[in-house]
C-alpha cells in the first residue's frame, strides 16, 4: 500500500452546555448533570414557626423554587438524562450514542496534488442539545471547503441535522450499556461542486457495552440519498471503538471504520480504516469549564480507499457537572445537586465519643433537633448506639427505648426528614414506622443485612457505609493495604446484597466510612480521591465531623484535640468533601457548617455566588 502525504484533520469540539457540579464527576465523563432544586412536600404541622427569620427564610426558599422556569428545567432534564447513561469518552470517529449537550466545529486539513491543500471547516457538526429525556437534536453548520492555492473555488457543503432516541442505557454499576437510534440527515443546501445535490438519510443504530474500564462501542447505518444516486450512492457504515480507562485521564482506543458502497461510482467495493488513538481528559480549567483531546491516525487498510490515511486531533472544553440523584421518602422527594445537604447529628446515646449523654433525655434531644433544623440542617439522623471506636455493642430493646420517643414526638413536628441510624433491621422497621424516612447502616449490610429488606419493602432510601471490622475492634487494625481498592470493593458489596434485596439503584447513598476501621492517613487519602468513589454512580455522604483523625492532627504537647476543639478542622474536611463531590455532609456544628458548605457551593456553582 502506497501511502502519500497524508490528511491531517483538526477537530475542535466546543463546550458542553450544561449546569455545573461536582468534580466527582470527576471521574472522567462528558455527562453533565444540572443543579436542582431540593423539593420538599412539607408534612403537616402543629408545631409554631421558630422565629420571623425562620419564616423568612423558608419563603424566600420557596419563592426561588417557584422561580426556577422553563430554561432550568430544562437543564434539570438534561443533566439527569445523561447521567443515566454510561460516561464513556467520544470516539475519535465513531458517532456516539450518548445524548449530550455540546457544541463541536471540526477542521479538516488534506493533502492533495501538485502541493494543493483542502481545508474543511465544519465537519459536519454543529450544537447538539438534548430536548427531552430520551431524545437529542444536532443543528449541524455546513462546512466549508477551500482549496488551496490552485485548487477550484471554494463553497459550502449541506446542512447537517441529527435526532438521537435513547432506546436503553445504564450507567456503570447498573449494567454500563447504551443503544440508540440515530437519524441523521443533510438538507441540499450546498454548492454543486460541495452539496450531494439531494437530501440525505442517514438511519443507524448505535450500541455499546462497557466492562469494567474497558468499553466497545459501535455504529451501523445506511448512507440513502433522495434523489438520484450517481453522485454519493448507498452506503453501509460500520464502525467499532475499542476503548480503555487507563491512568492519569488516559483513553487509549483502537476504531475500526469501515464503508461498503451499494451504488453509485464505487459500486461493490469497500474500504475499512484502522485508528490508533488516545484520548486524555478531562482536565479542570477556570470557571467550570473542562478540557480534553484527542488524537489518533486513520489508516487505510483495504486495497480501495478513497484517501490513504489522516492524522485525527480532537480538541474539547466542556463544563463539569455533579450528577444529580432524586430520592423519594414517603413524604417528599430531595433532589441532590444543586447544593450540598447538610445532616445534623444527634445521638441518643450516653456514650457516643462527641456528645454523649447531653441529649439523652428525650425532651433534650427534641429540642436538640429544632435547634439543628433552625440553624439549616437539611436531614436529621437519630442513632440510639455508639459506634465509636472501642465502644460494645447496645441490645436492640435498648436502642429503641432510646429512639422511639424522640422520633414520636417529632413526627408531624420537624419540617425535616429524618434518618434513623442503626444497624438492625427489627429497630429500622419500628423507627421507620414512628416516622423516620431514610435508613443509615454504618455497616454495609454487613451486621444485619435483612435492614435492606425494610429498605425495600418500605420504599425508602438506603445509606449503606463502608465500615472493616467492627466498633469495637475496627480501629485496633490491620488496616488495608489499600484503602482505595478496599473501600469500592466493600461499597459494591453492599450494593449488591441491597439490589438482590429490592431496593432501587436511585434509593441507595454510599457513605466511605471515614475514621471506620482506616488509618489517619487513609482518612486524608478517602477525602483526597473521594471524585474516585463518584465513578461508582451514587449519591455520597460523607462524615467526618469531630473525629479521631483530626484530633490527632490538631494535638497539642502530644494530645489529641478535644472534640469540641475540632470544629475549624471539621471545616477543613467539610470542604474538602464538597469540593470533591459529596452530596450530603453529616456534621454535629450545624450552624458553623452551614456557612463552610454555602461558601464552598460557590466555588462551584457561580449562580450561587452574590451580586454586587
């Protein structure tokens, strides 16, 4: 095979125009989910409001809600339309079956005779927008192609259009496949010497399957032309991408690209390209927005062929999004995205390592908990067992003769739902009956795993937390080798025995288990790799308010800090995990923790920040 100069193609893809989130998404993905709005259907209540700021505050909530429209509805849509979808990289020249938000413009820079050049600015693409939760459009631009310097007068080419219908698709961890129908189509808007000179269909099914980091994904259509066929002819094309997920945001990718000609000039032959690539990205740059490219060389490998081969060099900015998760409770749905959620803590223990025994009491601890929902608490979770390190195991009678008042006697009361901490599946169902909403299993399933059955059979969400041993043993160690490969191997595990049990992949909250059974260091190195365990596909919580960790870190002359002296290292971490995509925050300093997280959210969201 003779191989002249080749053809360079520069393909400059643009943003992706959708809301921002979290860099745990931060595992690498083109899908970008929009900020949404925690709806609340409030329970009735007979309890007087707190205070006039109270009051304000809950009516300037609502009258934003109220105001969101049509435009962030539609960004709400969209976000959650890609993110139950794999998050593969594009291909370099297989069309995707992903709907996304995008704008993408190529250039095509060939070789040709006698020191000539053809350049192609286009490509064929344009702005792809989803427009409803199983369709997208592309509103292609026509390229334009100039010859050059002796080369025939320039012209544009036809209009591109596309519709994408989402057939089916799973996100990694729930099956990590996609098939799509895609119909693409050129209008004859074209020069004679550029244009098809007829409409153009383009029907193709797109599918793909994923296996762990490695994924394949494939493209069949036909090339049918309107009018007459002389110029173009029928076309089957086929092309597969072979790609894998390696280190440090590496893609490397193997396509094969291959077009069979029915009619027309080319009759009854066939070329097939082969294209080396490798994809890196995407790389955090300012004010949101994310950078990745491509590159690879298009080989021809059959003896007919209309060009010999190309270089290919894609480039892409896109716009980083945390996914957002609906969970349904019984009396109202939270939308986790927008914002991050704050759980306060209250334990009605006597023993548990940050406030034991101060809201023993039941009256306390009510009190304890409009105190919390006042200062802007989000979610309230009610444990009746220390699980500190070191601590023995409480009976469950014990457990709920400490609970069970407490939930009573704020049910119908707190505008705020309610998490019941236990392990046990018998204290979950009597607690869920007195009107907890969401169930917080620090073991995993590990403990008692029929507390998935009660997920299940009462349709509430699950928070399932990666825990290596048990309370009273697990900080005494060994500790894992490695805390990145044990802590996702154990949340898996978890969600496997919740799944088998009923509950929804969109009810289960994953929780790394922060000071549970992992060394000092490997609390630092959970919370630096945190966007790690987002590639998971789950909503995360993340707990690390007062604990043993930071004391350790903040001791004086030898000593670890008190934890009533951990609030500001508590900060530290709170931002941290926000920063790196936590949904939820679980904290006992309420009121201090509300402002880090209302700061932190706007590093990340530039709608939230003020005006001046």
């Amino acid at each position: 095979m003779r191989l002249p100069r080749g053809m360079i193609t520069l393909t400059c893809a643009g943003m992706l125009l959708a809301p921002k989130a979290r860099p745990g998404d931060r595992c690498p993905k083109e899908i970008a989910c929009a900020c949404a709005s925690t709806t609340e259907i409030e329970t009735g209540s007979d309890f007087p409001p707190l205070s006039e700021e109270s009051s304000t505050r809950e009516c300037n909530q609502k009258e934003k809600n109220g105001k969101r429209g049509l435009f962030r509805s539609w960004f709400h849509m969209a976000a959650e339309t890609q993110g139950k979808q794999p998050d593969w990289l594009s291909p370099l020249a297989t069309t995707s079956g992903r709907l996304k938000q995008e704008f993408r413009y190529d250039i095509w820079d060939q070789p040709a005779t006698q020191g000539n050049r053809t350049y192609q600015f286009g490509g064929g693409k344009g702005l792809e927008f989803i427009t409803s939760s199983r369709t997208q459009i592309l509103l292609g631009i026509p390229s334009y192609t100039l010859p050059s310097p002796n080369g025939p007068v320039g012209g544009f080419g036809d209009l591109p259009l596309m519709l994408k219908f989402r057939i089916a698709s799973a996100e990694r961890g729930e099956g990590n496949y996609l098939l799509t129908f895609i119909l693409g189509a050129t209008a004859p808007t074209g020069s004679h010497r550029y244009g098809a000179g007829n409409a153009v269909l383009t029907p193709t099914l797109a599918f793909g399957k994923g296996f762990g980091k490695f994924d394949v994904q494939s493209t069949v259509g036909l090339n049918l032309p309107t009018g007459a066929t002389a110029k173009l002819g029928r076309q089957l094309q086929w092309n597969t991408a072979f790609q894998y997920q390696a280190a440090w945001k590496l893609w490397p990718e193997l396509e094969v690209n291959s077009t069979f000609y029915k009619t027309g000039p080319n009759a009854g032959d066939k070329q097939v390209f082969l294209t080396p690539g490798l994809g890196f990205g995407r790389v955090r740059l300012r004010k949101g927005f994310r950078f990745s490219s491509a590159a690879g060389l298009q080989i021809a490998v059959t003896r007919f062929h209309t060009y010999d081969h190309r270089w290919m060099f894609s480039e892409r900015r896109m716009v980083p999004s945390r996914k957002t998760f609906r969970l349904k409770l019984p009396s109202r749905t939270l939308v986790l995205g927008e914002r991050t959620l704050l759980m306060g803590v209250l334990n009605v223990t006597p023993d548990s390592f940050s406030d034991g025994g101060k809201f023993l009491e039941p009256e306390l601890a009510v009190e304890q908990a409009f105190v919390m929902a006042h200062a802007g608490a989000d979610l309230l979770d009610v444990g009746g067992e220390s699980t500190r390190p070191g601590s023995r195991e409480t009976s469950a009678a014990e457990e709920l003769d400490r609970i069970l008042p407490v939930l009573e006697a704020l049910r119908g009361r707190l505008k705020i739902p309610i998490s019941v901490d236990t392990r046990r599946a018998a204290v979950a169902e009597l607690a869920l009956r007195a009107g907890a909403e969401i169930v917080n299993d620090i073991s995993g399933l590990q403990h008692d795993p029929q507390i998935a059955s009660v997920a299940a059979r009462q349709g509430v969400p699950l928070i399932l937390m990666h825990m290596r041993g048990e309370p009273r043993t697990m900080q005494a160690g060994p500790f894992a080798r490695d805390v990145m490969k044990d802590v996702p191997q154990g949340l898996r595990r978890s969600v496997a025995v919740a799944r088998r049990a009923g509950v929804a992949k969109s009810q289960i909250i994953l929780d790394p288990g922060i000071g549970f059974g992992k060394s000092f260091a490997q609390n630092y190195e959970l919370l630096q790799k945190l966007p790690q365990l987002a590639r998971l596909g789950f909503p995360l919580l993340v707990g690390t308010s007062r604990k043993g960790f930071l004391g350790a870190t903040l001791a004086r002359n030898g000593k670890p800090a008190p934890p009533e002296e951990r609030i500001w290292g508590t900060a530290a971490t709170v931002t941290a995990s926000i920063l790196n995509g936590a949904h939820i925050v679980r904290v006992h300093d309420v009121a201090e923790m509300v402002q880090v997280a209302r700061v932190t959210d706007c590093l990340l969201d530039a709608k939230r920040r003020p005006r001046n």
